[in-house]
C-alpha cells in the first residue's frame, strides 16, 4: 500500500482489501508475519477480530524460534454500533444517514397511496441501534421493531390495522436480529460463525398482507430491504474524519510500542483501551432507557409485550374498536438593550433557590488527597482484565493541581413566583425523570500540559429531562407558548420547531405560536402563526425554516409587554449569541412585570463556534455539504489542464467548516482559515510551487479570512449588526491568476461558492436526530419552571446551562496550537504562511 495508491479510495464505498471472515490458524498467522518482517500490525474488526488480533499475538510470543516483538492494534468496527464502552463506531453515522433515506422513501411511498405501509427492514442483527436512531431520525415512523423488545404478532398486526385505519398509511421499520425474535432461524451458521437468521422483512410482508386480507381491509404494501446499501457507500463527512483520527490514534500507539490495546472515543476523548475492555459482550438497546422512551413517544406505538389481547389480531373479522382496552395512541393531557446589572437586579430573586442549594452544600474535607465520597474506589486492571490495584480514590487520580470542579447553577421561577405543582404527564411515560440533584460533569483529563499551573476548570452542569411536576399548569385555557428563531438559516431549525410543538402538545399546551421574523416579529401580532400538529408533521423534510430567517432586535421592553399581554408562558429563542443576550433581557423584563414565563434558548450557529457545547445542531449537515462542493472542485481540477479547483465557505470568524470539510475531502492543499497568520506573499508563492508540481490544485477558503487576508469596511453591518466582509474569493482568485501569469505559469481557476447551498439544505440524519433532543429537553425544562437557560449537549450528555455561562466565554475558534489544527496540516501537507 503505497500513498499513491490510497490516494483517493476514501472516496469509494467498500474496502480496498476486500473483507472476509474466519482465519487460517493463529500459529500460522504469527509465522507469516514474522517472515514478512511486520512490526505493526492493525486490525479493523469487531468483537472476534479483537480476540483473533490477541490470539495472534499471543501465538507470535509462543513461536518456537522465540517471542517475536510486535505491535497489535484493533481499530473497532462494526455498523451496528454495539461495542461496550465507545461513543460509537466508524461508519455508524454513515448507515443511519443512508437508513433514514430508505425510510423517507416508504413514508413517501405510503403517503401516494391510500390503505397503504411502507416497511424498511435494517440492519441490525442482535441490537436495533441503526433501526432506532434512522427511526428517530427521519421522524414519521408509526411502529419501529428491535431485536431487544417482546414482541406479540397479534398485537403487531391489530395495531398496523388500526393506523391504517385512522390515517391511511403506515411506515414500519423492522431489525433484521426480529429474525432471530419474532420467529425462529434455521439454526445454520455462516463463515464468520454466525447464526444465520430468517428474513423477517419479507416474513412481516406476508403476514401484514394475510392479517389485512382476513380482516377485509385493503392493503398495498412497499417493502424496502437497503441493507447492503448502507453500508456499501462511501462515509459521509463526520465518519470520514472519524475514520482519519482512529487510524492516526492507532499508528501512534503502535510506534510507541503499546500493544493488545484498541482505539476509541469514550466521552468526546480519544483514548487507548486494552482490548478485552471491549471484548466482554456487546451493547444492546436499553428499553429501559432514554433513547428507547425518545423512540416509543416519537412512533406514538402501544406496548407490544405478549399478554392480554394477544388474540385480537386472531379473531375472524375486525373488533369494535371501543371493545380496546387503551388509547391507541400514547395519552396527552389534553433593542433597548439592559446591562448586566440591570438584568441582575431584576432576576436576583430567580437566584433564590439555586442560593440556598449552594449554601447548603457542605464544603468537605479540604485535604489534597482524599475524595469525601464514601466507598469510592479506584480499580486498576491489566492488559488482561486482571484486577492489580484496589483502593480508595484520590484527587491525584482524577484531578491534577490547581483544578477545580465549577458547578453552573441555573435559574428557577420558583424563586420569584409559586408553582402549580402539576404532576407531570410523563410520570407515566418514563423512568427518567430528573431532579434538582441531577448533574453532570465534564470528563476528567489527566496529560502532561504545557499551562499546567494555571489548572483547568471542569464545569458541573444540570442534566436536561423531564421532572416529576410542573411548574405551569398545562389545563390554564388563558396561557400559550411562543417560539422564534434569529440570525441566518441553518440545517434543523424546522426540525427543531417541529419537536418543539410535539412536545408541548404532549404536555397539553393548548396554543403554541409561531413568530415569524425574529425578535422583531414579537411585538408585530401579524407576524404569529399559530402551529399545530399537523402544520409542522412534514417540515423537517424541507430546508430553510417556516418562521423565516431575521437578524436585528426590537425594542426588549415592547416584547415583554405584548409577551405578557398575549398570556405567553413558554418562550423558546433559537439562536446564537446576540440571541441568548436578548432572551436575557426580555427575561429580565418578564420577571419585573410579574409575569412568569420560562424563556429557553436552543443555540444556534452553523459555524459550531459556541463555546462549552460538543457541538451545535446543523453544523454536521453543512461540513457535509461543504465536502461535496470541495470533491466537485477536485474533480474539475483533476480534469482540466492546470487547473485550481477554489472554495470559498462560510465561517466568518472561525474554521471549523473549512477545517472539517478539508479533514473530510482529503483532496485539499491549501486551506485557510480566520485563524491563520497568512502571509500573502508566501500563499502565492506555494500555490505556484503546487502548480508547478502537480498541475493541479485544490484551495479552500473560509469567508472570513476576508477580514484577515484583505481589509473590510468597518462601518458596513448588516441587520443582524455584523460586520460586512471583504468577499475572499474572487479576491484570491485574482491574485493567484495574477501571480501565476507573472511567473510564466499557465493557470485556470474554477471558482465554487457553496455558501447558501450548504445552510439551506433539510438536516442530515444526525443534526435531524440532534435537533429533535435537543428540542425535547428544551420543552421539559421549560415546564418544569426552569428559565434563562440554553440546552445543549457537553461531553456526550444533555445538559441545562445557564444563558450567561454560554455567552461570557465567548466564541469558540480552531486552536492553531491543537489537534485538529495539526490534523489540518498533515492532510493538505501546506507550510506555516505566517509572516
């Protein structure tokens, strides 16, 4: 395998060295790579392909000629996401993205027809985690079946009749481990030693199509079976970069000589594991769990456990619909800008209850050495699971000096007005509920750094969910909710709204509306449309945004004012910075009135700039986007004589798009970034050292090196309030023309600015999955009285932060000094342009 070779096969599904299963003996393993000198060796598999790298690396120190000194790493793979203690694997993404796309495709189908189902059979053999993320994903799935759930056939079929019969279309996913569940596998086995399981798809089809004959209802059935296709496709964007760090990870792990171990991402960090920490089982869908609750109340399924009314599906012709011992579907019960101090002085009182939680929090032992936890252990383990180490945890072993641990407390209306205490309706919908003392803290991170002395702050924040009671009463006829979204368009701002309003209906707000044009729209009652179930069940299938998109605040105390009067009690802003300011204000406002109103902010920027969050909702779906105009910009360099492929995307203070669009494409030799200290003279000079090289080239570029390459006007700001800049890309593109005539080098430039294609665009299965939690955790913090917060998830959890927590730490910027940066430069292989 030489670079030219491997060049481009990232762009091609499959593999390179094609994939097989079972093995020659591990003896015989050990000699071949002996004789063939091999030092390192990497193994891309799953559970038995990490036993085997093991096994063979045991039989390589069993070798009668003495042990033979080699390196083996795993690199974990499997597409149905079910190794134990990883975020998740390479490629996983990738499926449920191509999943959703095969599920789309049957709600279409089954809408075109009346009496009609759309079944989609996925991949999946013992955990249904591709079934369920492409289920909550793409958002219009009726009944979606997993290998962990109990499942009465009887059951299954009277409730596809009666979803049928209500709406006139039905879309099922089944897992294809139902095989091994619903009915019974041959037995047989394939290469790999797997049992081979029966195909449930086209069992289900048959028997769906025999129930609704027997019933004497019509029936027209799409059955769609993609699974080869998810997973024989090229990875898309995110898995791409994943892929390129695991594999960076497993070559220096091997050239430091660490060997049984595998690479992963555990909490947002890449880590080393031994490999038997993966090898003790595989993960299964907890139905017990969060995800599992998000799935049932996004299909609105009944119970589909065997018991009683196993025999409905049995009888001769249809029941009596009201001989149904329960609901079908899942029960509901029915800019005057302040100062910080200003704003203080009038939520101080919200302050209240998180105040008297503070001081009750007792101080602890304040020695160096000791955690004040009773019975909290530390347990070291060898390379073989052995325990070697058992005693009581010490600071030093999670936190180094000068860490601290900073608990952001949130807001509560509690503390300035009484609370209806109303039992909340997802006490019987879940066995997740929340409460005051539910926290979560930012991963610990032990490494040598070079700022050690100043320590790192590791914050604690509140988990996001749903409480035992609310704080509003959702029966209050005069009250309603509000949302409105500011700034520029980004993917998943419909799918947001979408589960916004899904989700209060679930708690039985009666009024939920819709303000077109931002801040401005509040006090403009022309600009609210009032949305309901049915307006918004399609709009996360569409780009843009049905509230439109506006920059610019109106007067704060003029919203308050027709906030208060129009009885809103639910105020949700979805927005980025300048919005969570001024949902700050309005709050103030609100509060000074007397009127309570929760107002919570969904963060919103398409150049994943927020600073604390993992990552913000959209941001995914446009690096996609943006690698494909980088890949089209390839394939005109590639096919053009000297040619340079230009892409200018956005990104007006940060790189983040640039960067991981260019860490995706892998076809880039140049990219720029706001970031960057760019010598003009030294960009020009590699670009006709490129050209002269390879005849080709591609060059990216991110919008605001236009306030950094070349000077902008200052005094231009668009109604957002943001400065306009220099457009970057026809500039360069003249430049390097210029430079390029001036040395005697022929040079074409095709030019592509994606810039509005990559935000206008519907969400990616991800950011459609990541805006509807979001949303979800949204609505539950809202009603349980929590305000002047924003939702987000940090280090892989949901959490509720408190709006100044978000917006006194700035932006966030690609560290020219971090990993990602490093990552940067070793894909394009450029040189330092600073001057």
């Amino acid at each position: 395998l030489t670079p030219e070779l491997v060049e481009n096969i990232h762009q091609l599904g499959g593999s390179v060295l094609v994939s097989d299963r079972g093995n020659p003996p591990h003896s015989e393993i050990a000699k071949s790579l002996k004789s063939m000198g091999i030092k390192q060796y990497f193994v891309i598999g799953g559970d038995g392909t990490h036993k085997g790298g093991m096994q063979t690396f045991d039989a390589m120190q069993e070798l009668e000629e003495g042990p033979y000194e080699c390196a083996v790493v795993g690199i974990p793979k499997t597409i149905d996401n079910d190794i134990m203690l990883l975020d998740r694997t390479f490629g996983f993404n990738t499926a449920v993205t191509e999943a959703e796309r095969a599920i789309d495709a049957a709600y279409i189908e089954a809408k075109s027809a009346d009496n009609s189902i759309g079944l989609v059979k996925l991949m999946g053999r013992h955990c249904g985690f591709i079934a369920m993320q492409a289920t909550l994903a793409a958002g219009h799935v009726d009944i979606c079946l997993l290998p962990e759930m109990e499942i009465s056939l009887p059951k299954l079929l009277h409730q596809a009749l009666q979803i049928v019969k209500a709406q006139k279309h039905a879309v099922i996913v089944v897992a294809e481990g139902c095989g091994d569940t619903l009915i019974k596998s041959s037995g047989g086995t394939d290469a790999g030693g797997n049992k081979v399981l029966a195909d449930v798809g086209t069992w289900l089809k048959s028997q769906l199509e025999e129930y609704f004959k027997k019933m004497r209802h019509p029936l027209t059935l799409k059955y769609i079976d993609p699974t080869y296709m998810i997973r024989a496709v090229p990875s898309n964007a995110n898995d791409t970069v994943f892929c390129t760090v695991l594999a960076q990870y497993a070559v220096h792990a091997a050239m430091a000589g660490f060997t049984g171990i595998t690479v992963g991402k555990v909490d947002e960090s890449f880590v080393l594991l031994p490999i038997h920490a993966i090898t003790k089982g595989t993960r299964k869908v907890n139905t017990k769990g969060r995800q599992f609750e998000r799935l049932m109340r996004s299909t609105e399924q009944r119970d589909l456990t065997p018991g009683v009314g196993d025999d409905w599906a049995l009888l001769p012709q249809a029941p009596d619909e009201e001989e149904e011992g329960q609901p079908f579907f899942i029960s509901r019960v029915k800019s005057d800008a302040l100062t910080d101090d200003e704003v203080f002085e009038k939520l101080g009182s919200l302050f209240s209850a998180a105040a008297e939680r503070r001081e009750s929090i007792s101080s602890g032992d304040s020695a160096m050495d000791t955690i004040s936890v009773e019975n909290t252990k530390l347990k070291v383990f060898n390379g073989l699971g052995e325990v070697i180490l058992d005693r009581p945890l010490e600071r030093g072993d999670v936190l180094q000096k000068n860490d601290d641990v900073r608990r952001l407390e949130v807001m509560h209306l509690s503390g300035k007005f009484p609370s209806k205490n109303v039992l909340s309706p997802f006490n019987g919908l879940t066995k997740n509920l929340q409460d005051d003392d539910s926290w979560a803290v930012q991963a610990f991170s032990l490494t040598d750094r070079v700022d050690s002395g100043k320590g790192t702050p590791y914050y604690q924040m509140m988990r996001a969910g749903p409480r035992k009671s609310l704080f509003f009463d959702p029966k209050d006829g005069s009250s309603c909710a509000a949302i409105l979204t500011c700034g520029d368009l980004c993917p998943g701002l419909n799918c947001v709204i979408r589960e916004l309003v899904k989700t209060l209906k679930v708690y039985g707000i009666p009024r939920i509306y819709g303000i077109r044009n931002g801040f401005n729209g509040i006090s403009q009652r022309d600009s609210w449309i009032e949305l309901t179930e049915e307006l918004v069940m399609e709009i996360h299938l569409d780009g843009g945004c049905i509230l439109g998109a506006a920059g610019g605040h109106d007067s704060a105390s003029r919203s308050a004012a027709t906030l208060t009067q129009a009885g809103v009690r639910q105020l949700f802003v979805i927005g980025g910075d300048g919005s969570q300011k001024g949902a700050g204000d309005i709050l103030a406002l609100l509060a000074a009135e007397e009127h309570a109103c929760a107002v919570i902010n969904i963060p919103k920027t398409i150049d994943n700039d927020i600073a604390l969050l993992d990552t913000s909702f959209g941001f995914d779906t446009a690096s996609t986007e943006a690698a494909k105009a980088i890949e089209s910009a390839y394939v005109e360099s590639t096919t053009n004589a000297n040619c340079i492929g230009l892409v200018k995307l956005m990104g007006r203070h940060c790189g983040f798009i640039a960067a991981m669009a260019t860490l995706a494409a892998r076809v880039v030799d140049i990219c720029l970034i706001p970031e960057m200290n760019i010598s003009q003279e030294k960009l020009l000079d590699h670009v006709a050292e490129v050209m002269r090289k390879k005849k080709q080239a591609v060059i990216v570029v991110a919008e605001g090196c236009g306030d950094t390459l070349i000077t902008s006007d200052s005094s231009k700001t668009d109604a957002g309030g943001n400065k306009v800049l220099a457009d970057i890309g026809p500039y360069i593109k003249d430049e390097i023309l210029a430079h390029c005539k001036k040395l005697g080098l022929p040079c074409s430039i095709k030019y592509i600015d994606p810039t509005y294609m990559i935000r206008s665009v519907p969400a990616n299965a991800y950011d459609s999955l990541y805006c509807a939690t979001l949303a979800q955790q949204a609505v539950h913090g809202a009603m349980a009285g929590y305000s002047g917060i924003s939702v987000g998830k940090v280090d892989e959890r949901y959490v509720m932060l408190p709006i100044h927590a978000v917006t006194s730490k700035g932006t966030r910027h690609v560290d020219v000094n971090g990993r990602m940066f490093e990552r940067l430069m070793a894909t394009t292989n450029q040189p330092s342009f600073a001057p």
